[in-house]
C-alpha cells in the first residue's frame, strides 16, 4: 500500500538557517510526489513537484527537493530560513492518474510542523 | 489567477444535522477531489470527480454524499452528523491528466 512518512513531527531552526524536512514513500510505481505547505487555518499550496527527469527540482518561495529513488525520499530543503516560513509542511504521494478511469489522489504524510527562532 | 473557491468558510452544526459544502473549481478544471482534515491530522481522500462523474472513493462514510454538476462544481453532502465530523474540509481541482491538484481555502466544519 502506498504510504508517506515524514520523520519529523516538529522542527525549530532559527531565522537564516539552513532547513531539510524530510519525507519518505512508499509506492509501486514511479511517484508523483509534492511538498505542500499549510499556515495555520488555511488551505494548502503547492510548494513544488516531482513528476519525471531532473531529480532536483526547484518550488516557490526559495525551496528545492531531491528525489532519491534509492532511498525512497523526497527531501525538502531550503538554505536560509525566513520567519514567514513558520507552517506546517505535507509531503505526498499522487496515485496513478489517468488509468482505468481513476484520477488518482494524494496520499498525505502526517506533516512536519516548523517554527522558526528569530 | 482564480482559485479554488469553496463555501462556506465555517460551518456550525448540531449533531444529528446536515450540512452542504460547495467547491467551486478553477475554471477549465473538470476534476474535483474532496479531503478531509481532523484536528492535528493529515488530510485524508474521501472521494473524487471526473467530467461529473464519481471517479474514485476514499474513506467517505456512508452518511455522506457528494456529487458534480454541470458547471463542474462540487458539493458535499453530509448527514446525521457526528462530532468527530468536526473538521477542515478540502477541496481540491485538476485538469484531466495534469496531476496536479489545487486546493481550496477549505471549509471548517464544527459539530456541537
């Protein structure tokens, strides 16, 4: 069954540091696989994807994520903190879409939530 | 950009009651998913639509039903509610083969 584990349920970093939140999945297939960001009472944006090709990809707001087959991660990461970045961070895993009349969904991790020390 | 707009922002109901959410997807969008989120928790699939039809089913208790129109909008029905209904509800829209969902706002629904 697909699944997607993010270790870390809380991680504080101070403002200009460096930050990796970590995700990994499991799934059968290729994944797609996305980080989305959530701010306290609001909805879900997509920070970035990772769909085929070049295995670092770059997402909005200064983030990038790796995609490592062989460690079956899909590690977020960003080189200088901004306190604006305080949120809870979703990795996910899309299903197969487009087959057998299924538009696939998102499995969700359980969420890392970051806060960030000025 | 439009986005995905979703109706109401929150929602106040009594056990045993009923409530209605709507989901208006991004324009051109003909798919339409339906999450769940409790307190503390992970958003989890109930159900999704394709061209107004139901495309996949997720966890969605029985007591809920949802459907899509013509316009392509989406609106989730839920009935006899329970507390441990009281959650943000999502919704989310694609492109056929875009893979690539959008969300809403979401709504949060509190059952007393």
């Amino acid at each position: 069954a697909q699944s997607v584990t993010q270790p870390d349920i809380h991680i504080t970093v101070s403002e200009g540091a460096s930050l990796e939140l970590r995700c990994n999945y499991s799934y059968g297939a290729t994944p797609y696989l996305f980080w989305y960001v959530q701010s306290p009472g609001q909805g879900l944006q997509l920070l970035l994807k990772y769909f085929s090709g070049d295995t670092l990809v770059q997402g909005i707001k200064g983030f990038e994520a790796e995609f490592k087959r062989s460690q079956s991660s899909f590690n977020l990461r960003k080189p200088s903190v901004h306190w604006s970045d305080a949120a809870e961070y979703f990795c996910a895993v899309g299903t197969v879409m487009n087959y057998g009349g299924s538009q696939g969904n998102l499995i969700f991790g359980k969420g890392t939530k970051l806060s960030v020390k000025p | 950009a439009a986005g995905v707009i979703q109706s109401p922002r929150h929602l106040i109901k009594e056990k045993r009651e009923t409530a209605t959410l709507k989901c208006y997807p991004i324009p051109r969008h003909d798919t339409v998913y339906w999450y769940q989120q409790g307190p503390g928790q992970d958003p989890q699939f109930l159900i999704s639509f394709y061209e107004k039809m139901q495309s996949d089913k997720g966890s969605i208790p029985d007591r809920f039903s949802a459907q899509q129109f013509s316009d392509y909008h989406s609106e989730l029905n839920m009935s006899s509610l329970e507390l441990g209904d009281s959650a943000l509800y999502f919704c989310a829209s694609s492109l056929t083969g875009g893979n690539i969902q959008y969300f809403g706002a979401g709504t949060r629904l509190s059952v007393l």
